[in-house]
C-alpha cells in the first residue's frame, strides 16, 4: 500500500485476513519517502548559428561581429582573435571603429551556459593598406578630442606634413603627421602619451593665435581664425551632436538655439543639451541624426 502522508497528521492502519483467513503478520513502515517537486528545466547547451564568412577591409575602416545563438540563456561570450581571448569583448556582438593593419586574422567566439559552452570561428578579416590619407592630416581639418580622458586611433603611414611644421625634437622628419584639437577643462597639466602605438612617436602641442586668418598652406603652421572657439562635431550612429563652447555657463537640461544648419528639414533648431565639461555639451536626441550641419553664418544661443 502506498499513500501520501503529512508531518506530524495521525493516522490509523488496519490489517485483516483474505476471505478469514488469520495467523502471525509482519508489517514494515520505512520513513516515508519525500515527495519530488517538478523537474527543473532542461539546459540546452549552446549552439552557435552564424556562418563563418571572409571580409576584407581597408585600415581605418570599421567593422561589426555579431554571433546569433540557440540554446537556454543566459549566455557568456568571450570573442577571439586567432584563438587568443580579447580583452573586454564579452557580449553578444564585437566592433571595430578603426581597422589597423594587425587586426587581421580569424574572429571567432565562446559561448557558454549552464549546459555547456561552444566555440565557432565566425570571420576570416583581411586588412589592406590604406591608399588615402587620413582626414585629419592637416590642422585644418583636426578632429575633436572630446571630455578629459580617451583615446583615438589613426594611421599615419601615409598622411603627408603640415608646410611649415618644424622638425619637432629633429626626430620628426620626414613628416607624417595627423591633427586633433581640444579644449582643456580647468587650468593645470596636460600629459599626454602614445602609449600602445605600433611605432615610435613624436607629440607637439601648439596654442594657436585668435584673430588670424587660417590659411590651408600659408607657409608655417596656421593660425586660427575663430576667436569665440566654438567648434561643432555633427552626430554619428555612435555618437550625438557636441559643440565646444569655451565658459558656456550652461547646465544640464537647459536648451539652446542653432541658427544658420545646412543639409537638415530647417535652418534654425532647439536642442535639449547635456553638459560634458565647462566647455563642451552634447546635443541629446541627435544620434544618428548626421544630415545636418553648420553653415558659415550660424550661431549659438541660449533659449531663455
């Protein structure tokens, strides 16, 4: 006989014969044996769908992995490069922004769960030199370092010298240089290095003078031509709008007005604004928005 029984509940057993039938008994009572609860799920290992694929890229490009997965979550990944972990690729997709020619290789990745872990290689990447220069080989079209702290990347194998930049610390020809500008935040030192470069490097620093006109090739290094020091860097899918405005006074949250944009729906907008630093502010609702930009005549205004 077999039933279900409840701590601690009294309960009465009784014992007979078959048709009359008497004599000596045995009974055995063992501990009841406890009741199962319902079986936990089952865990499906990993199974890794994406196809393997070549690509072949220029350096400087970007490029996107992204591995599509079927099994019980949750997943860990950890993306490879030649069979080697690299450092902080843990998600389900790994990006690029800007290719160097050492990026070449096999991309694969390790996905793991509960049940298990597979490992795929998803992407051969074939890197091939660039035959351009890059934007920012001369001081008119530097690029923007943006907040206190970063870093950026660029080749410059094959950018070309600023006419007139001297020979810095007389290691620096013949000229391959690249721009960036910024803005400093707060009065103090700048250091700043090149640490993990794939070659040896020489930095200048140069304060421009205001007032001046910019000339493209003037000879020696040009001056700037814009003594407010306002400099707008449009929008990306991976960045919104900033705008460098030196002692802004603004707040986060606060609006302001943009006259004078070409290539957008209108001349004239209001952006709600997020404040990086005492001089630089993001434009929010902007990313991805890169059809417009400055013309020469806009302004900026703070919308009271």
């Amino acid at each position: 006989m077999e039933f279900s029984v409840q701590t601690n509940q009294l309960y009465y057993l009784q014992i007979g014969g078959v048709r009359g039938a008497s004599g000596e008994f045995k009974i055995h009572h063992p501990p009841p044996t406890p009741e199962l609860g319902p079986r936990p799920p089952e865990v499906t290992k990993p199974i890794i769908l994406t196809k393997a694929r070549d690509y072949s890229r220029v350096e400087g490009e970007s490029i996107e992995f992204v591995v599509d997965v079927n099994g019980t979550p949750p997943f860990e990944y950890q993306w490879l490069l030649n069979g080697a972990p690299i450092d902080g690729a843990v998600f389900s997709s790994y990006s690029i922004s800007r290719l160097a020619l050492e990026d070449a290789g096999d991309y694969g990745v390790q996905v793991t769960n509960k049940g298990g872990f597979a490992i795929s290689t998803l992407a051969t990447l074939e890197m091939r030199e660039a035959k351009l220069g890059p934007a920012n080989d001369n001081i008119e079209n530097a690029e923007i370092l943006f907040g206190s702290q970063g870093q950026e990347f660029t080749v410059t194998r094959i950018a070309s010298g600023q006419e007139g930049e001297p020979d810095h610390a007389g290691k620096s020809l013949p000229h391959h240089s690249v721009w960036w500008k910024w803005v400093a935040p707060r009065a103090g030192t700048m250091v700043l290095d090149t640490e993990g470069s794939s070659f040896d490097t020489v930095l200048a620093a140069y304060r421009l003078k205001e007032g001046a006109r910019r000339s493209r090739r003037s000879g020696t290094v040009p001056v700037a031509d814009e003594p407010t020091g306002l400099t707008f860097s449009p929008a990306t899918e991976q960045s919104p709008a900033r705008l460098i405005w030196p002692g802004h006074g603004l707040q986060s949250g606060e609006r302001v007005r943009i006259n004078g944009l070409v290539g957008g729906p209108t001349t004239s907008a209001e952006f709600t604004i997020h404040v990086e630093s005492p001089d630089q502010l993001e434009l929010l609702g902007t990313l991805g928005a890169g059809v417009f930009n400055l013309g020469p005549s806009a302004n900026f205004q703070k919308v009271e």
